[in-house]
C-alpha cells in the first residue's frame, strides 16, 4: 500500500456565530471568531490517498486526475469565498476545520475511484488543523 | 450531527524553547560520551520545539468543534508550557531528575500530562526538535507505530 498526498491552498472568509446562542454565549464560547463581519484564513489542504500502484502507470492515480477533482471539488467551491454564506455543504454548521474537513471529505471521497480516500488534513493556520479519516484507519504514522 | 462513519481530529502546535543535557548516571563519562556525543556536553545546548497534540472525539453541533481551543491552550499552558518554555529540562522538570531527557522520554512526559484534558481524547503528541528529527507517541496502545 502506497500513500500519495496532493497539497493544494485556498483563501475564505468565515465567521462563528450559533443563532440557538445568546450574544453573550456566542461571544464568551468563540471569542473573536464571533466577529460580526467575519475574517479570513490562508487554508491548506492536504489530500491522501492509498492504494497499490498501477502495475503499467506506476500511479496509484493520475495526480492530474486529483488536480482536476481538487479544482472541481473544492477550489471552485470554496476558494474566495464566504464559507457561511457562499457554500450550501456547510450551510446550517458553524465552519470550524472539522466541520469543512468533513464536508471535504464527503465532497471528495465518491469521485475519488482509484485508490481510497485515506485522509483530508485542513489547516487554518500552520498551528491548527483538524483531520478526517474513515473510521479504524487513523493512527499515528498515518 | 450524524458522522457518516468519519473519524475526527484536531491538531494543534505549540512552540517552546528549552535546553536538555543527554546523561546518565548509569554511564561512566566515556560512556556517556560516547553514546550521547555532543548531546553530552556538560553545560547543555538548547532547541526550539514544536509540540503537536492531535485529538479525537464528536463534533459539538452547537459550535462545531470536538474541543474549545481556549480550553485546550489553556490546559498546555498551564501543564506543560508554564513548565517547559524557557526553563531546563533537567533541572526545572522533576520527571527528568532520574529520565534523560530525550525527545522520546519528552513525548510520553508531555502525553501522560495531557492525556488528562477532559473534553477529548488525546490521540498522539509529535514533538519536532530540530527541522530535521521528530518524534511522536501515541500512548502505549496496540497497534501504536510510533
């Protein structure tokens, strides 16, 4: 088993805010993320997958292939825009890492026919990032 | 919120400074020399870490996340930087009065001080000492490759 990971960055805007929250909850729980306005972040994303390379191609899939589904997928989803107000997957949820690392993850994992989706890592920040694997296949080395 | 089978983690860095000697008293000093080389010398060198905590468990609905990351620093602050940052870890840290203080003995130090953090479970702590060494440990489960 071979693990490839295609790194790609994006910019949004984002804010937390929970409407069931009073002001004062939403202020104490979030801090500065409740800001009115919202702010934004650089993310990175890194995308794993597994599985045997191609005996003929020596892939485990064509990364141009990854490149094109990334694009599709996320970039044109995600990339300059509003995260609560531009992006129907994450409509309802407050737009933490997890939550959009989940919704990656759903977003990518059916398009994804060679090899298996292993792991979606998103950071926000070099010193925050939130992981997503299938269930029993994380662990540390992974 | 349903979880569709996923498993979540949260990964956070902290950086700290501290310096170390690598010695033992099991050793003669040639010994010790020679095992640990300039890791040795008597007066200690230090390093720039960078502390990795991942960790697991549900999503919140209400506010999305699997822990409150003022929680979770505070709780580093408090156990692990307040001692580590700027101090010897030989000298200032009791747990490694009789341990050399190696990157490995760091990593099952700071995860036996944070696997106490009550709102999530503690999945690994990856310590980087140089650009070029790191290290992690992921408790002393089965299955562990660290």
């Amino acid at each position: 088993m071979v693990h490839l990971t295609r790194k790609i960055e994006f910019s949004a805007s984002h804010l937390y805010h929970n409407p069931n929250l009073s002001a004062e909850e939403n202020r104490r729980i979030f801090g500065k993320c409740n800001n009115p306005h919202g702010h934004g972040h650089n993310y990175t994303l890194e995308v794993t997958v597994a599985g045997e390379p191609n005996p003929v191609t020596g892939m485990v899939l064509d990364l141009r292939e990854l490149k094109e589904i990334l694009e599709r997928e996320v970039m044109r989803r995600m990339d300059h825009r509003h995260l609560n107000y531009e992006v129907p997957e994450l409509a309802g949820q407050i737009p933490t890492c997890e939550n959009i690392a989940q919704v990656i993850w759903r977003l990518l994992d059916p398009k994804i026919t060679q090899g298996r989706l292993h792991r979606v890592r998103l950071y926000e920040s070099p010193d925050l990032f939130a992981d997503c694997y299938r269930n029993g296949t994380s662990g540390a080395g992974n | 919120m349903k979880n569709d089978g996923l498993h979540i983690e949260l990964g956070r860095r902290y950086r700290f400074a501290a310096s170390h000697r690598l010695h033992t008293p099991q050793l003669s000093e040639e010994e010790n020399c020679r095992v640990f080389g300039k890791c040795n010398n008597p007066y200690g060198h230090g390093h720039n870490y960078v502390l990795e905590v991942r960790l697991s468990g549900k999503i919140d609905p209400a506010t999305g996340m699997i822990a409150n990351l003022a929680d979770l620093d505070a709780f580093v602050e408090r156990h692990v930087l307040e001692e580590f940052d700027h101090h010897s870890l030989n000298e200032d840290v009791a747990a490694f009065r009789d341990t050399v203080p190696t990157t490995e003995n760091l990593c099952i130090e700071i995860f036996r001080r944070l696997e106490k953090f009550p709102h999530a479970r503690l999945e690994s702590v990856r310590i980087q000492e140089t650009v070029n060494n790191s290290f992690e440990y992921a408790g002393n489960t089965e299955g562990n490759h660290s």
